[in-house]
C-alpha cells in the first residue's frame, strides 16, 4: 500500500538575486539537514554547496540582476536530502564545466568552475535541467550512508 | 575614488543648477542636494519620493513642467549608475574646469559626443575601464539614460539600513599579518579585496576565527597568492579550523596553500 505523500519536511524559498540572502538561504538548508540528521561536517558542507548554487544564479545566470528571483527547494525523506535550486536565467553548460587543473589555477589565475566542482564533491548526486518553459533546475542530493559506489 | 560618491555629488550639483527644477520662492541651489540627504534619515520620505518623484519634489515646492518625469534609483553596492544627460551637443556650455572629475568628463562627453555616447551605451564597461576606472568583476555598471522629458538621479543606499546585521568578515591588520573572522563568502570579498590586492611585500593571513569561506573567497586568496608570487614575496596561511581546512581540501587548494 502506498503512503501518502508526507509535505512536511519540504521547504521552498523564494529569494532576490543579491548576494546579501545567499547565507540566509544556505543557512536555512543546512538548518534542515541537521533536522533531517544529518551531521555538523555535513551540514556544513551542504551549506557550502547551496552557496555555491545561488551564487552560479545570481552571478552568471541573472548577471547580477537584483530585480530577478530565485527558488531553492528542500526535501528529505530516509534515504536522501535534496536541494534544488531553480531560476529562469541564463543556461549554463553544466557538462561542459571542466574538472578544474589544480596546477595550472596558479598560473591562469582561473577560478571559475570552482563552485560546481565544489557542489559535486560534496554532493552524491548532481544534476541540471533545462526544462521547456525556460526554468533551470540545478538538482542536488546527498545520500544518508555517504556517497553511493555502485553507480 | 568612490564612484558612487561622485556621481551622486555631481549629479546634485546638475540639478542644484538645472533650470527646470528651480524653487519657487528664492534661489535656494542647494534644495535637491537637500532633499537628497533627508532620504537618508526620513525613509518615509524616501518611499514617497521613490514612488511619486514628480508628485513629491513638486510638494517640496520645485516648478517641474508638464510632462516632465523624474526617476530616482536607490544606489547598491553590486551596481555602479551612470547618468547621462540627454544629448546636447554643441549646446552644452562648459566652463572648461572640470568640478568632479572624469567622471563628469565623461558624463559631459557623453552629452555632446553621439559616438562616444552611443559607445557608452553599448559597453559601459570597457569604456570606463579605457577612462581608468576600475570597475572589479562583480560590480554592474549600468547607463541610466536622461532624455528631455525623464531624468535620473540616484539615492544614497541609507546608512543604517544593514547595520543590524554584522559583516561578513572582520578585518584587522597587525604589521604584515592580517586577521580575519567571520565568512569569507562572496559578500565578504568584497570587503577584503581592495586590502589584499594592494598589499606589498608578504602577508600572513591568520584564519583562527574564520569560520566559513566559499569558492568566491578561494578565489581571491588564489589572486592574492599570484600577486605576491609575482613579487617574490610569500602568503601565508595560518590556524585555519577544520571546518575551512576541509574545504581547501575538497578543492584541491591543499596543493596550492600550505595549510
């Protein structure tokens, strides 16, 4: 028998692009991580990850746009903690992020993609949609046990 | 040199002069100057001049013909506003001495140079940068377009407005070592850029109270390391948590940093 779908560990903020509630975001979902059990190392590094997401939004998506909005959507149930991030700015080529040279950051001084790599360490599983309408959806999960091997 | 300072004092000196916005009784010159500062103490004030700026400045006794429109934007830290007066051409008297700078240069040049307008317009920010304005990455520098018929002018960002909130990151500076508390996320760089870009020689950067940084604060401590290599001189971190250790860790800056 089906359960009935429980809502009441699901948050959704709507927020300005402007940097000054990109800490008030990510504070609040690492808030609900801990609330979802999951401990202070990773709370703190989902914090980090929700930063890194509202940043790539408010920076390259909407350009720094303080007059566009943003959503970030949060969800747990046994097994998973799940942030999503959506916007309906610019699309960003998320595959093509390359996995950043460490060596060569100090030469080229090259600091970009270095949110998105941070999000898929700390994150299990990470995705981008482009859906029809316009809205992206950066789609972030962490995994109860740690990062799944057998994917 | 503060942009947005002197936009906003040679934008109240357009209009302390502006012709269209003269008082009624008198000629008080320093009136919008005056009504400028009062909507950084009144806010109600402010919120009826943002919403009603004809119907508002004409309360205060300014003549404004018909048809006649007045925008006021509120000033940001993310955004710099340029103001350009409509185009005049060969019209624009100049008395040659420049009061506020190159930005009123280039505020004038704007107004009798269609090229070097229509330049502006399109990429504001090169063509600051050519004037040897320093515009940082993450500043937005937008072209606020007075005609004829609508004009801008820009309101301070009111001072007390974040005041309750403590900053990001906490600075102090002891001889050649830095402290900083706090995060060093992407409303804290801001704050710090400036201090670490202009400093000679090496620099210990002691992390004991830094609580949190992200890859906006990565990112300028790599700057900040490239700089002063450069220099033959040496970036030092010291006593970082475990917490801001981990995230060094997690993106690869342990092979950057000795931490």
């Amino acid at each position: 028998m089906r359960k009935a779908i429980k809502v009441s560990n699901k948050i959704e903020m709507t927020l300005p692009a402007d940097v000054q509630f990109i800490e008030l975001a990510a504070k609040c979902v690492s808030k609900m991580a801990r609330m979802a059990g999951f401990g202070n190392d990773d709370a703190f590094n989902i914090e980090l990850a929700v930063d890194e997401a509202c940043t790539n939004v408010i920076m390259h998506a909407y350009e720094k746009d303080s007059s566009k909005i943003y959503t970030v959507i949060c969800v747990y149930n046994q097994n998973s903690f799940t942030v999503e991030v959506q916007d309906h700015g610019k699309p960003f080529h998320f595959e093509a992020v390359p996995e950043p040279d460490v060596k060569s950051r100090i030469e080229e001084q090259k600091v970009g993609g270095l949110g998105i790599y941070l999000i898929r360490q700390i994150m299990d599983e990470v995705n981008y949609f482009e859906e029809t309408d316009g809205l992206k959806r950066l789609v972030m999960k962490k995994y109860r046990s740690g990062r799944s091997n057998d994917k | 040199m503060n942009l947005l300072k002197e936009v906003q004092e040679m934008l109240n000196g357009y209009y302390d002069s502006f012709s269209r916005l003269d008082i009624e009784d008198g000629q008080d010159a320093g009136k919008f100057s005056e009504i400028i500062a009062r909507t950084g103490k009144d806010l109600k004030f402010r919120e009826k001049l943002l919403q009603e700026p004809v119907e508002t400045l004409k309360r205060e006794g300014f003549r404004l013909p018909e048809g006649f429109n007045l925008k006021f934007v509120e000033e940001s830290e993310n955004t710099i506003y340029v103001p350009l007066l409509p185009f005049m051409g060969d019209d624009l008297q100049t008395d040659g001495k420049s009061r506020f700078s190159k930005l009123e240069e280039i505020v004038q040049m704007a107004a009798t140079d269609l090229d070097f307008r229509n330049q502006l317009i399109r990429n504001p920010d090169s063509v600051l940068k050519k004037k040897g304005f320093e515009i940082v990455p993450d500043k937005k520098v937008v072209v606020l377009e007075c005609t004829d018929d609508l004009f801008y002018a820009i309101l301070p960002a009111v001072e007390n407005s974040k005041s309750d909130e403590p900053k990001s990151v906490k600075i102090e500076i002891q001889g050649d070592t830095v402290f900083l508390s706090g995060r060093l996320d992407l409303n804290g760089v801001d704050q710090v850029r400036d201090i670490f870009l202009k400093w000679e020689g090496s620099l210990n950067l002691d992390l004991e109270k830094l609580d949190y940084i992200s890859s906006a604060g990565l990112g300028l401590l790599l700057m900040t390391l490239k700089k002063l290599n450069n220099s033959s001189s040496e970036l030092k971190l010291l006593n970082l948590k475990p917490a801001v250790r981990n995230v060094f860790v997690l993106a690869g800056f342990d092979q950057l940093f000795h931490i």
